[in-house]
C-alpha cells in the first residue's frame, strides 16, 4: 500500500490538498511544529507585492503563484515547485485563488548546513546543470512529493516529532541537491566557491544594510575583483550590490511604517538614508 502510494503522484497530490486543507482552514500563514515548515491558505488573488524570500522551497497544491525577480518571472503551481538558495527580493503574488478553491501550498526554509553537509556526500552534477541564478523553478518529482506528503503527516505525530524531523529534512534536502537545482545549492553552500562567496557577501549586506556601501571592499571580503564580484553578483542575485542594498533598506522601511508606527521622514533615517527624498 505504501509502495502503491510512493509511486502514485494523482491521489499523493488529492491527499496533500486535503491534508493542507485541514492544516489551513482558512485563509493565512499556519506555522507548524517542525522548525521553518509553514502551511499557506489564500482565498483570492492579489497584486503583487515586494518582500524578500530567504532559502526557501515553496510546494503549491493548489492555485497559482508569481514571483518576479529582477527581469525574470517564475510561474508555479501544482507540479512546479519554487526554490530560493539565497535571500532574494521578490514581487510575488497569488494568481488563482477563489473561496470555492483556494491556494494551498507549503514553503520549508532551506538549512545551508544541511546542504553543506549532504553536498559532500551527494556527487556533483555534470558541468552545465547548475543553475545561473539564486532561484528557479523544476518539476516536483515523485520522490519530493512524496517526502513532502510524509513531513505534511508528520505534524499531525507530534510526539514522533523529535525522532522523524531530521530524517524527512535530511531527505528533501538531499532530494533538492539530486536535482536540476543542486549545482547552485551546492555552489552557494560550499566553502570556497564563487556561489558561497556571493552568499556571504549577502549575509554581510543584510546585517549592515544602513551602512554606506564601497563595492570594492565587499568584493576585497570575497577575494575577487570588483568587476568578477559585481558579474557573479548580479549573476545569482540580478541586482547589483548598490541595488541589492536599496532594497533591503526599502524593504525595513516598508516593514517600519506598516507595522511600527514610523513615518517616512523617521523610516528613511532608521533604514541608513540621509533624507527623505
């Protein structure tokens, strides 16, 4: 019976919606028991919307989604999933979402050491598979869905929780690194490369987003030259470092007058701007 169902995508799909369906009863975000895993309802279509996406593995099991990144779209839905191996500013949106059927979808936060661990134990794959940006969307396979349906099950076990949690991660994570998107994820989480360098040019970007920005000295932290940081920046990221910085300020600023009360003038200031304008 298991076996049947492993290899049985149709009714794994038909079981997923039903299970997301009882996970989120309506529409909202419904964080799980499992550390990063979250469960997504949407009951209508939105406009897009800015915000920045960390590592991330979104499954959608019903409805569509758009996410614009740069000058590229990615349109996913039931069988294509969405997976991000660095923070990336987004534009995204839910396309197809109505009362009657609405968008379900589950999102897990990808663990870097986790990725570096399996990508040294998972062989490479050939020159040419790895992916030129930071994100992509690929074919859910049987094996993915499969393992995703498990972890979905698994928050209903609580108690089977702390024994079973690190096992399904281990394998989707593994699965992600088998895949058409595992030369990046490799590239972005192993020591040394040219991905990993751009990952921790980003995570230094992140943390001092106020701070007044010389690519030079960035690219000096990276051991590359200005112009190869700048090509393998834009590369992963499309945005340029300057423009990766502004987003991240507008994107704290955004955050600081919906929900903590600043106004512009206050928010511009707060985020590293010397004015308003």
């Amino acid at each position: 019976m298991a076996e049947n169902r492993r290899v049985d995508a149709d009714r794994n799909w038909a079981v997923l919606r039903a299970k997301l369906l009882g996970g989120a009863p309506g529409a909202g975000n419904y964080p799980t028991a499992v550390k990063g895993f979250v469960l997504h309802c949407n009951t209508s279509s939105a406009d897009p919307w800015p915000n920045f996406y960390q590592p991330v593995i979104i499954v959608v099991a019903q409805g569509r989604k758009l996410v614009r990144i740069g000058g590229d779209e990615y349109h996913y839905g039931e069988n294509v999933c969405f997976v991000a191996g660095v923070d990336m500013p987004v534009t995204s949106c839910v396309m197809e979402a109505s009362e009657e059927k609405p968008y379900l979808s589950m999102s897990l936060n990808l663990d870097a050491a986790r990725i570096a661990n399996l990508a040294a134990r998972v062989p490479p794959p050939s020159p040419g598979d790895a992916a030129p940006r930071g994100a992509a969307v690929q074919a859910v396979g049987p094996g993915l869905l499969d393992a995703f349906l498990r972890l979905l099950e698994l928050t209903e076990t609580p108690e089977h929780i702390p024994v079973m949690e690190n096992l399904l991660l281990d394998e989707i994570h593994y699965r992600l690194l088998a895949g058409p998107f595992g030369g990046i994820l490799r590239s972005l989480n192993t020591l040394g490369s040219q991905g990993n360098q751009i990952s921790r040019a980003i995570s230094w970007l992140k943390e001092n987003y106020k701070e007044p920005l010389r690519v030079e000295k960035l690219a000096g932290q990276t051991n590359m030259a200005p112009s190869t940081f700048h090509k393998y920046f834009k590369q992963i990221t499309t945005l340029s470092p300057l423009q990766y910085q502004k987003r991240l300020r507008l994107s704290e600023a955004q955050r600081l007058m919906l929900s903590g009360g600043h106004d512009v003038t206050q928010a511009a200031f707060a985020v590293g701007y010397e004015s308003p304008t």
